[in-house]
C-alpha cells in the first residue's frame, strides 16, 4: 500500500521539477540542492539549464533531465530531435517531450506517431529514456487513449499527463485510464497540480508510476 510509503521511498517516484519562465541560475542550483538532500528520482528543467544541472548533480544519485518542444509540442519534429540530442549530450538521462496536440485533437495518429517516434530513436540511441507528454487537459478519454497508444506504438517509455502550463494538471482518473491504457509495458508520470502528500500518494495508487512535482519539499518533509 502506498500509504506505507517511506519518505525516502516516496522521493525516487519524484522528479523535482523547475520549468518557471523566471528560473534564474541560483533556483536552478537551489532546486538540485534539495533534489541531492532529499534524494529525488531527478530533476527537470527546461534544456538551457542542462549543463548546470549536470554539473551540480554528478556526485549524486538524482538523474538529471530535460523537456522538449515544451510546452505546447508545436514545434516542428526536427526541432525536437535536435533539442533531445543536445541536451542527453549536456547531461541528461531522460527527456519529456510534448506531442503535437493539435494534431493529436484533429485525428492524425499516423503523425503524432511519426514525430513521438523520431524523438523516440534518437534518445534510445544515446541508451536514454524518452516521456511523452499529452497534455490531458485538452482531451477527452477517446483522445487520451489514442495519445497513449500513439507513444507506444512509437517506442516511448513513458506516458504522462501534462506539462503544468495548461488549464489543469494531472487528474486521477486520467492517470488510471492511461494506466489501463498501457498495461505494465510503460511508466505513466503524473505533473502538474500535485501539492501534498496525500494527493502524491493517490496518483502512484491510480497507477503512476513517477511524478513531476515543484512541492517537493512541501511533499516529503
């Protein structure tokens, strides 16, 4: 049962994440600081902070990763890949990438596919891990399950719900769905709107399998 959950176990489900358009390089470094005290699963910052990430997490055991075409996925499929590439070349282990929604919302599975799967092979041929991000507040369940079968026919390793800059964050029936959806064959992360332990605790219970968090330390402590 979650709810028998250590603290220290309760942190590897977490990547400590700061995505704020006002980050500056003393919060990035304030951020990885309480990731190494608390001993979170990462952290997760937009990709010009990946050098410094890098630097600042090396002796730890806390994986550094990044997010790309965040956060509306509108950005064109090479853009992507040279995003993902560059940032697993300045230290990061895994990548949350935004779908192309639109695309997603008008039906066209055989692109959303394609663009996921590009991303997908070029972060496997660095042995990293690719997160695909739906952004289930603008979908319906239908759309949620397309998404989810879109990324994994793609070779993603994970699905997850949102990028936290939309009108609503993870919800839990949206994670159970996506949890029904994939089976035991990917991760599903939660993100966005996640403040508490309780409510930390009842997304890995409808099936998270790791959760993107900036109430970290809110959370554990």
């Amino acid at each position: 049962m979650t709810k028998d959950l250590t603290t220290a176990q309760l942190a590897k489900y977490l990547d400590h994440t700061n995505l704020k358009p006002d980050a500056t390089a003393e919060s990035i470094k304030q951020t990885c600081q309480e990731a190494i005290e608390y001993n979170t699963a990462s952290v997760c910052v937009n990709s010009h902070w990946m050098p410094l990430v890098a630097e600042e997490l090396k002796n730890s055991s806390v994986n550094p990763i990044t997010v790309v075409g965040f956060p509306l996925g509108a950005t064109n499929t090479e853009t992507k890949v040279y995003e993902a590439i560059t940032a697993i070349d300045q230290g990061a282990e895994e990548v949350d990438m935004v779908l192309n929604v639109g695309e997603l919302l008008g039906g066209n599975d055989d692109f959303v596919t394609a663009d996921i799967q590009k991303v997908a092979e070029a972060v496997h041929a660095k042995g990293k891990l690719l997160k695909v991000i739906l952004e289930t507040s603008y979908l319906n369940n239908d759309q949620i399950v397309s998404g989810c079968q879109d990324a994994e026919k793609a070779g993603a390793d994970y699905v997850k719900t949102s990028t936290g800059f939309s009108s609503a964050g993870a919800k839990l029936d949206d994670v159970a769905l996506m949890r029904k959806t994939v089976g035991d064959r990917l991760g599903v992360k939660a993100s966005g709107g996640i403040h508490s332990r309780e409510e930390a605790l009842a997304m890995i219970d409808a099936g998270a399998s790791r959760l993107g968090v900036s109430a970290t330390v809110k959370i554990l402590s």
